[in-house]
C-alpha cells in the first residue's frame, strides 16, 4: 500500500540546515540528510486551506467575453471595483510599475492606502465579470525545477532521461522559461493537443513571485533586496507535456504549448499577504513564505493530489531572484514560478495525467484557488 511521504519530508526540513555550495557562494539552499525521494502514490493528500480571501487583490477582467480587458480592484474576494485604465496605459504593467515605485523603499502599497484611494463608483460582484490573467504579457516567465525534496526524483524514476542529472538533488537552482503565449488565466481551458504530439499532459502547481521594478544585474544580493523588489503574489500552474520536455533535455518546448501557464486568478500585493501590513518589513515576508510556509496544493476533480508548504523549497525566494538576477534584469510583470511539490502525475504508478473533462485547481494559502477546466 502507499504511504504518503509527508513525514519523511517533516523530519528532512526538521534536521536541514542552509548550506553553500562549494562552487557557488552566493546561493544559499537547505542540506538535507541524503535520502531516497519517495514516490508519489494515488491516494488523495491533505486538502490545502486557501484561508481567508485576500483583503485586496488586483485583477485583469473582461465584463463580457471577449470585451476589452479592464483593471480592476477586488476586496474581500467578493468585490470588485473598476480602477481609472487611462492611469495605466499599458495595463497592469504599468500599474505594478506605478504602484511600486510610489512605495516607500520598495515596501509595497499597504491594504488600507490602497482601499482608501482606488475605491471609485460602484462595485459589482466579482463572480459577474470573466477573470483574465492578471498580467496579460508577462515580459519573462521564469521557472525553477526540482524546487522541493518530495518531488526529486518522482518523475526521473517514471521517466529516465528526462533530466541530465537524475533524481540528485541540485547543486544551483535550475532554471528555465515558459512563453508569453502560453499563458491562461482562471477559468480558461488547459487544451489538450492531438495524441500524435503529446500523451502525458501534466500539471505543477506554484507560487509565482511578480516583480515590481526594474532591476539591473547583480541588484539583488539578500532577502531584502531580494523582497524589495518583489510586487506581489499570485499562483501558477506549470502545465506540462512530459514526453515533449523528455525528446528535447530543454525543457522550453514541453512546457510552452499554448494554454500550458494558468496565472491567477488574480495578484495579491505583498503588503496584502495574510497577516503582512503597512508596516511589515522584507524580514517579515521571509518569515511568512520561508520560514512559516504558506500551504500550497493541487486538485484534479476534487483530489488533491500535491499539499506542501512553500518552507520546504529547497532554495528560498531570495536564493532564486539572486542567482536570476546575477544574470539578467528583471522587469516589472516578470513572473517568477518557484516550483512545484511532489504529487505530479508523472510521478504516480499508474501514471494520471490530466484528460479532456478534468478540472485543475491549484491553491495557495492567503491567495486563493486557480481554477481551470480541461479540455
């Protein structure tokens, strides 16, 4: 019978400590004591409380399909107040960039300031209007790979060969990118391609960072320029094609079919997060994501299939955005996904993954449930 290999995991963050590698001073990622990555089994793991809906949240939407897409403020998850568009000519682009350079030292708009002054005319509920994705053209989606102990290995022991370095764990972060044109938002279908192109469509459920300013090379060296330059949060589904991503080693084409990158359902600013407020600190975001750890899981047709906490990343979301950056700018939009727990579909005996007539639902705690149909 399977066993869920949540204690395992307790015990490995209970006796890890962060290391550096030797070849690379600047990252910090946690040492576990070595040990067999466990394989995923079909039973369902421990549903994930999205919580309390985020008192603000800032969303894409179309009041009719196919209408012109609008910026929105929702409260409460309920809702959603229409914000002035001719302030932010490139959409939530420029909103991001507006708002955070308004901010006092890349601290991030509080709940209370921004309620106080974006809140014009009249809401209407937020279920009335079609969610889109929250930034509709990222300028970079960058992702991180076997960002979480569980899932090393769940799918190199299905899959040989569909990584170089096999179910190790990684020295560096590993890093790749999703298109632009790949990107969904809450409500829209995951499209299934043709048998003859791919048969093992899967899916990562993440928490994606979007970043709020320009950043040049070499900018973030700590948490706190690391957190200072982080706008807000919002969730990801890395879908996935697992036979492309294994033809190809790179994984760019397995991960960039189009409708394969949910982003939403909306953004939740970092001032906005759980008990985060006006006078939170980048110390105190480190705390919530990498020390407490924000619930995060997945659920195909009501069972959940991955449920972990974002303090079991392997490398923190400081230890991703400095190695990024070390290397290119990061632009206000980028979008940051930060990997995924076990339970993916490749990683299960039989294999799951997903079919046309599923649901895909990914939750996050203190952001809330991306939701998306297959078909």
């Amino acid at each position: 019978s399977c066993k869920s290999p949540h204690p395992m995991l307790r015990v490995a963050l209970a006796r890890a400590s962060w290391c550096v590698p030797r070849s690379a001073p600047g990252v910090r990622r946690r040492c576990f004591p070595p040990a067999r990555a466990s394989s995923s089994c079909s039973t369902s793991r421990p549903a994930v409380d999205a919580g309390p809906a985020p008192h603000v949240a800032l969303v894409t939407f179309a009041r009719t399909p196919g209408a012109k897409p609008e910026l929105g403020l929702v409260e409460n998850g309920i809702w959603l107040w229409t914000l002035d568009g001719t302030a932010y000519p490139n959409g939530m682009l420029s909103l991001i960039e507006k708002w955070h350079a308004g901010s006092p030292e890349g601290g991030g708009r509080s709940t209370e300031d921004i309620l106080d002054k974006e809140r014009k005319g009249d809401p209407v509920p937020v279920d009335s209007v079609a969610l889109l994705t929250p930034v509709l053209d990222p300028p970079s989606i960058v992702c991180i790979g076997k960002n979480y102990l569980e899932h090393i290995g769940e799918v190199d022991a299905t899959l040989p060969g569909i990584s170089l370095m096999g179910a190790a764990a990684p020295e560096y972060p590993i890093i790749f990118t999703k298109a632009p044109t790949s990107v969904i938002g809450h409500g829209q279908a995951i499209e299934i391609p043709p048998k003859h192109v791919t048969q093992s469509v899967d899916y990562e459920g993440e928490l994606g960072i979007v970043i709020g300013e320009l950043v040049v090379p070499g900018t973030i060296v700590d948490a706190e320029t690391a957190w200072n330059a982080v706008f807000g949060f919002t969730v990801v589904n890395d879908v996935t094609a697992r036979d492309t991503q294994k033809q190809h080693q790179q994984w760019y084409l397995g991960k960039s079919f189009d409708t394969f990158c949910p982003i939403g359902p909306w953004v939740v600013p970092k001032r906005g997060l759980l008990g985060l407020g006006a006078e939170s600190s980048a110390s105190d975001v480190q705390k919530l994501i990498g020390e407490t750890g924000l619930g995060i899981g997945t659920n195909v047709n009501g069972e959940w299939r991955q449920s972990s906490k974002t303090n079991a990343m392997l490398f923190d979301v400081p230890a991703i955005l400095a190695v990024v950056n070390k290397a290119m700018t990061l632009r206000p939009g980028d979008v940051i996904a930060t990997g995924t727990p076990a339970g993916v579909g490749a990683g299960m005996d039989p294999k799951r993954f997903l079919k046309k007539g599923d649901e895909c639902a990914v939750t996050i705690e203190g952001i809330g449930t991306l939701r998306n149909p297959v078909r």
